[in-house]
C-alpha cells in the first residue's frame, strides 16, 4: 500500500519561481588562514558594524570575556560559541553567519585556523563560492603562518574549486599600517598563489585592522595609512562576481549537520546545494543509506521558504525517515536520478606531499573516511595530463599524477568530486575523482 | 603458548605439542597452521548408534581427530580460529578422508604435524621463528586505546601482535549553530558516556578470560584537539561520581595523546611519538612503527635506496643490496599464510638468502597492526638496501591511458 505523502507539495517550477523572485544575488565565502591570525575578530567586527550585531550584545560579550581575562577575544566570541572556543581562544568548528550589502547577500563560513581541524575547514571551503584569506601582518607572525597553515589553507581552497580570494592583510595597526611591510607581503602572497595556480585577476589585497574596525567597514582614518587608496573589505566583498549555479541540474546537497530542529519536524539537516533544487514536499534520498524523506519545510537564513537553489544553504526539517539514516557527509539527491556508491575510483592529484601507496583520510566535504592510495598509475604531465612515467614508485611534492583510491566503504561519489587525500594530520594531495 | 613437547627433525618435518593460553595464542596458531599440515585436536563428533531394538540414534561424543588442513577461518574479533580439513588418521567414528572442522580453544591442547605430506610445508626458518616467539613466556605489553573525535571513538586493544578494533562509536553530535549550544554540549556529553560504558563492557570481557584479574591494563587516549582530553576529565569525574573500582584503577593509568583523526590508522602517529614511546618501551609495535617511518622516509628521498613490492625487492636480494652493513627486508607475515606453498617457499626462501646468505637483516611484521598495514600498502614487502640502485622497476606493464590532453589540471 502506497502511503500517502504526509506533506502537499505546490508543484512549483522552482527555476521560474527564481527567475521572477528578482532575489538578490548571494555569495557564500569561507574566511581562512593561520590560527589566530584574527579570522572571527574580523568577521565579528564586520558583523557589529554592519549592525547585525547589536551595541548590547557586544557589550555583553565584553563583560563576559573580560571575566575570563580574555577580553581581546570579544569579537571573535561572535563567532566563536562553545565553551571550549571561548575557555582556549580558538575556533574549532565553522560557524556560519550572514549579511547583506545593497547588491548581495553573504552567508559567512568562518573556518578554524588550528591545524587540528583542518577536516572543519575543508567542509566550510566545500560549501564556499570564494575565500577571504586572512594574514596577521605583525613581526613574525605573517612568515610563521607561512610555514603554517597560510599555505596549506590556499592550496586546499584553491583545490576544492575556489578561484576568487580576498587577501585581508589584517592587524595593520600593530605595525602602524607600514606600507613596505603590507607591500612585501603583498609580493610574497602573489607570487606563492600564482605558482598555486591563482590567476592575478582573481586575487585582491586589502590592508585591515579587525580589532579596531579599520578598512573593515569603514575606512581608515589615521595618517599612517594615507598611502592606501584601494577598496575596504567590504567593498571588495562586494566586487566579488557570484559563482555559478547549477540550478537545472539534480539535486545534490551535502549535509554538513543533522539536528533536532524542535517541534516542527523530528530531524532537521543543512548543507549547501551545489546544484539542483528542492522544495516543500519533495521527496529526498539520502545516500550511502539510500533512504527516502519528505521535506516539510525549509528554512533559509532562519526564515522559512518554499524552495531553496544550488549555492544556498538551506535547513530542511524532515519527516518520514529514522534519523539514523542521516549523518553528516551524506549527500541528499533526488530519488530520480540517484549518486552512486563506489567503492574504489581513479583520480587525478596534485600532490602537496610526497606520495606513497599508503592509507589515508579521504574528505569530501563532511565527509571523511578512511581509505588507501592502492596503486600510483601515473606521473603525468602538470600541463597537458599525458603520461610521463607509468607506475612511478613515489609521486613529489608539486607533481600531478593519477592513483587509484580505495574506500574503506562504498560511499556516494561522483566523477568530477574534488576530494583531499591527508595523512597524519597532513595535506598529502587534493583530487579531481576521474572514475 | 605453551610448548608442551616438540619433535622436529633436521630436515624440518615433525611435530609440535602445543596449548593456547590467552587470546593472542589464537593468532600465533592461525599464521602457523598451513594447508596440507596434520592438525591434532580434541573434537565434538555426531555419532550414530544402532540400539538393539534397531532404532538408530545420534549422539555427541568427544574424540581425538587428526585433520590434513584444507583452510584456516580466523574471526579477529572473537580471536576464534577454525580449521577445516579431511579425516587423516583412520579412527573408530569416523571415516578416513571425511569431512571436519576443528575449533581450537584456549587451555586445550593442540598437535600441529609438518613434512607428512609432500604438498606442504614443513618447519621451515620462518614458522620455527614464529613458534619461538609465540612461545615467549615474558610478559607482554598490553595496552586498550580510544582514537576519538567529536562523536566517533574507535575502542582497541593493542598486543604485542595485534591491534583489534574492539568497537566503533558513534553518536551524532550537534555541530555548533547560532543560538543553539546546548544541542553540542548534550551531544558530547552523551557521547562521552557512551564511549565510557563500552570501554568499559569491553574491558569486563576481556578480564573473564585474563588469568591475572588484579591488573589494570593501561589506558590511552587519542584524539585531534581536546577531545580525549576532555575524555579524561569525564572519566576522572564519572570515577569520582560513582567510586567505581574499576574506573578508579583506571584513571591514573590513563595517557593522552595527539592524533591526527580518530581513524585507528592514526595510532601510528600516536605510538610513535617520543613521549608514548618511552612508555610503552621495547614493544614490537614501537620497533616495527619505527621501521616503517624509516622505510617510508627513504623511499620520499626516491634515491634508490629502498624499494618495495615483490619483483623489485627480489631483484635488489639478487644483486646484493640487502645484506650486511644496513640492509634490511621487511615483510608481511600475511606472506606466509599464503594458501598455495610455492608462494610461502619463495618467500621463505628470500628471508633465509638474505639472513644468512647476505647477512642482512629480516623483520616479518604483523598484518594486524598498523605497521603491518602500511607495509600491504606497499606489497607486502620493502627492503632498505646497503647500496642505491635506480630502475629496478623496469619493464612495467601496460598502464591504461585516458587523460585527455588539454583538460582542465586538478589544481
Ligand atoms: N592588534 C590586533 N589584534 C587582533 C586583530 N585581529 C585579531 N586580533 C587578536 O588576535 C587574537 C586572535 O583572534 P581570533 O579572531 O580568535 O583569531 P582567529 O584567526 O579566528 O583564530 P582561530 O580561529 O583559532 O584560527 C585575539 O587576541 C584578537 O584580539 C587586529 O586587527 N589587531
Ligand atoms: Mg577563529
């Protein structure tokens, strides 16, 4: 017996609906760099200024963060919001805010800088459409996070398919806003990214002070930083061209969390939508579990909504399925046109490391799992992706060739899936899956 | 083990008595057994008996059975080890040639028979290294570990020969959201005490089947960022909560460590590091995990002085690269459970070249370690040679090409 579906769809026709909904344009970006390079000070100071954030809730968190002698951490507890975040002064997990300038809608991903969690970082630059790359200009610490995670975080944006970076030369008022000092991090950055494949075109350096709100929002007032013409953060947010929407593809969702959203339904999960489109009443797959749900309802930007497109991030609230069928790293498509699981696939890398058949993590988003580099197929050309040696005993730092990947378990991928390859807590390679 | 009584001539065929007394044994057994070897066992048998009444009926008894080994069926979990094979040795019950499988048991006595039948193996240099080392009577490093992250944990228990996954842990953890905390701080809490009541089922198990009941085998934690640390503030809270013994013992054993994920494959990291290290001392995992960083160092350096796989590393033997002076030959017990002979002579044949030919070095790791693990990645087998050579790996086959030149590069 057929059961009936326990919520109505509309039936609507969901990229028309955009169409004449004459809705914004929206951005999502992921905020990287060194730990505590001032990524969540930024954004809350952006956040704060754009009066998203209130005088009184700034207030309180001063109070609060001064009690535990952390009173410097104020803005960043904006974002930062566990116990554990504000007792250490890091950011474990990416949190997810947003705002809105006359010509866009933002969601911010602000990632973790500790290199603990760089599996958090890699789920919030998997769902960003452009990155804003944040470096602490004071003695020492811009060249320590170059051995850091500056790199690292740029090599993995750039290899989970971000294009677009803003370069926030951030805390500038430590150094008294030094023109030489932002100009000779300038140099360096360039031309590390464009050996990582960054187009000049793509790449924007602005001078910032978080802290103090200087360049953020507003521009700078002090004398010492009279040299400087260019665009504010803000500005330069805004510059930023959105990316492109896979709207009448099938629908692929990632979910990055799965929670109880309360009375409205008995689970709820988000994710970003890299292409398609899902309404009201839609029934969903969710895959490696390869069980339907209905979607009762949809929020975006904690507001409820009949349908949501590739490059939002909405919250769907469930119905109909056993909430041990949904975990984080899953993907949800349509029950019409299904991912498959694959167990063992072929995929080109870019090596960061040296690479060795060995085990490894794999990510995709959420998802991590373990698996192994079972055989190096190839070394091939960085150019032209021809062969240049066949079974290569050890693939270098830099070099591209294709290996063959093998999954602890089957799980929902798909050709042309960016995934990062690490060991022991380090970068090993970043690949495009081949088959 | 215990070695009860061994007849083993020159020429390696014999027999070795041989009784099971803790878990681990079951292992050692299992790399033992071959096919075609003679296995002696105590063994439950359906018995039909016609009464005088001419009514047939079935009944159990137990008898000595000797089996010619067909297959081993080795469950790593439950470290039960089954062997099939054919009736060898004519008895009142049973047929010559019929059917059986044997169970082996702790405390219960096993005879394991080489060299009888032509098609097997015998007592060769690698199976009377293993049962020497099985045999060892010192007391053996012990060790359970929890890789953990933020709502997976991965309970193992280390040996000195096996790392077993003992069960994974999974509670979905809320991640964190604007206004909603405490879904987070439930999460972790509840998977917390999860983790703890299974670590602890699990350590009650395994007690019933230890001998010495009074120890407490040490505890290690392992996580990426404050997890385990903030495990084992639970644990000392939950021990003060309850006054629970066990816990109580338990928490000044407890280490904690950095690890790069919770997958079990991070222990290597874990296990490696210096501070664990000086801990654990002289166990073969240690040894082993230090070897193989040593191994993959040298091949990074792509220098030609390791190699691995199995055409490469005979080829680096044949020239005398692996012997006196540095050279070392690392392989995969997994080699010599191979079910066809030929195989396992080959293999042997390699270790006792370069023992004692070439005087080099010969390390068999366990495939139920990570070490081991690393090393199938590898082929199963690597060497560190005395001398660089380049290109012992040519003439490969065919690899299939389907780059489309022009397409987009993966970065
Ligand atoms: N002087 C000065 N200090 C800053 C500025 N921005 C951030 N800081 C300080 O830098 C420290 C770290 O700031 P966070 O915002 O937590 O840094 P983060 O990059 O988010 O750190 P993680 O998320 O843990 O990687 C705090 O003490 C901030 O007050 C700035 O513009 N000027
Ligand atoms: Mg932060």
């Amino acid at each position: 017996m057929e059961e009936s579906p326990s919520v109505k769809s509309k039936d609507l026709n969901v990229a028309e609906e955009f169409e004449k909904s004459g809705m914004k344009r929206m951005a999502n970006f992921v905020v990287i760099g060194h730990v505590d390079h001032g990524k969540s000070t930024l954004m809350g100071r952006l956040l704060f200024d754009l009066n998203v954030i209130d005088q009184r809730s700034i207030d309180k968190l001063r109070k609060e963060a001064e009690t535990i002698g952390k009173s410097s951490f104020a803005l960043a507890w904006v974002m930062d919001q566990t116990s554990e975040e504000r007792n250490r002064g890091v950011t474990v997990d990416i949190a997810t805010n947003h705002f809105e300038t006359e010509k866009t809608r933002f969601t911010i991903l602000d990632a973790p800088g500790h290199k603990d969690f760089i599996p958090n970082m890699i789920a919030g630059a998997s769902q960003a459409d452009f990155a804003v790359l944040v470096i602490d200009a004071s003695i020492n610490s811009f060249e320590s996070g170059l051995r850091g995670q500056t790199k690292e975080h740029a090599l993995l944006v750039r290899s989970l398919g971000v294009q677009r970076l803003i370069v926030a030369v951030n805390k500038m008022d430590t150094i008294s806003w030094s023109q030489s000092r932002f100009e000779e991090i300038s140099q360096a950055m360039s031309t590390f990214l464009t050996t990582a494949n960054f187009s000049s075109k793509g790449i924007t350096f602005v001078p910032c002070a978080g802290l103090t709100g200087e360049n953020v929002v507003r521009k700078v007032q002090t004398s010492d930083a009279s040299w400087y013409t260019g665009p504010s953060l803000i500005e330069a947010l805004d510059a930023s061209e959105p990316g492109k929407r896979h709207i009448e593809k099938p629908l692929r969702l990632t979910i990055s969390d799965v929670f109880k959203g309360g009375v409205i339904a008995p689970i709820s999960i988000s994710g970003r939508i890299e292409a398609g489109s899902v309404q009201v009443g839609d029934a969903i797959l969710a895959m490696p579990a390869n069980e339907t749900a209905t979607v009762k309802m949809i929020e975006v930007e904690n507001k409820p909504v009949d349908w949501a497109i590739a490059g939002q991030i909405p919250t769907l609230h469930l119905t109909d399925i056993d909430p041990i069928h949904l975990r984080s790293g899953d993907i949800v498509c349509t029950p019409k046109d299904p991912v498959k699981l694959i167990n063992t696939f072929t995929c080109k890398i870019l090596a960061f490391e040296h690479v060795l058949p060995s085990s490894v993590d794999v990510f995709r988003g959420r998802l991590h799992t373990e698996g192994k580099i079972s055989a190096l197929l190839a070394r091939l050309d960085k150019a032209t992706g021809e062969i240049v040696k066949k079974k290569p005993r050890v693939v270098k730092p830099g070099e591209v060739s294709r290996v063959t990947v093998v999954l602890e378990k089957e799980l929902p991928l798909e050709v042309g899936t960016r995934v990062v390859l690490r060991e022991g807590g380090n970068t090993v390679a970043a690949g495009l899956l081949e088959g | 083990m215990r070695l009860e009584r061994s007849t083993i001539d020159k020429h390696g065929s014999g027999s070795a008595i041989l009784i099971p007394e803790e878990p681990e044994d079951m292992w050692h057994a299992y790399n033992l057994i071959q096919p075609h070897d003679h296995l002696r066992a105590r063994a439950m048998r359906n018995v039909k008996k016609e009464s005088s009444t001419g009514t047939v009926t079935s009944k159990p008894i137990k008898l000595d059975l000797t089996i010619s080994v067909i297959s081993t069926d080795f469950d790593i979990g439950s470290g039960q080890l089954h062997v099939a094979g054919r009736v060898a040795v004519e008895n009142e019950h049973v047929k010559l040639g019929s059917h059986h499988t044997l169970d082996l048991e702790l405390n219960r006595r096993f005879t394991l028979i080489k060299g009888v039948d032509s098609k097997g193996g015998i007592w060769d240099s690698v199976a009377l290294e293993m049962l020497r080392e099985a045999c060892e009577t010192e007391r053996k490093a012990e060790l359970w570990a929890v890789v953990m992250g933020e709502g997976t944990a991965n309970i193992c228990i280390i040996t000195e020969h096996q790392t077993i996954v003992r069960q994974r842990v999974e509670v979905a953890v809320p991640r964190k959201r604007r206004g909603g905390i405490d879904g987070h701080d439930k999460g972790m809490e509840k998977f917390f005490s999860t983790t703890l009541s299974t670590l602890l089922r699990h350590m009650e198990n395994a007690k019933s089947t230890q001998q010495d009941t009074e120890k407490t085998t040490p505890l290690l934690l392992a996580s990426p960022g404050f997890v385990a640390q903030a495990f084992q503030s639970y644990i000392k809270a939950e021990a003060t909560r309850t006054m629970n013994k066990t816990l109580l013992a338990l928490v000044p054993t407890i280490l904690v460590a950095h690890s790069s994920t919770h997958h079990v494959h991070a222990l290597k990291e874990v296990l490696s590091s210096p501070a664990i290290m000086s801990k654990l001392s002289d166990t073969k995992f240690a040894r082993e995990t230090a070897l193989m960083d040593k191994l993959t160092t040298l091949i990074r350096q792509d220098d030609g002085r390791a190699w691995y796989g199995p055409r490469e590393v005979e080829r680096a033997v044949d020239k005398g690269a692996v012997g006196r002076g540095g050279g070392v030959l690392l392989l995969s017990n997994a080699l010599f459970r191979a079910q066809d002979v030929g195989e396992r002579k080959r293999w042997v044949k390699l270790v006792d070249k370069v023992r004692d030919v070439e005087g080099g070095e010969v390390r068999v790791l366990s495939s139920l370690h990570e070490s081991g693990k690393r090393l199938e990645g590898l082929g199963n087998v690597a060497a560190i040679l005395t001398f660089p050579i380049e290109d012992l790996d040519e003439e490969d086959e065919e690899v299939v090409n389907h780059a489309a030149s022009g397409e987009e590069m993966v970065i």
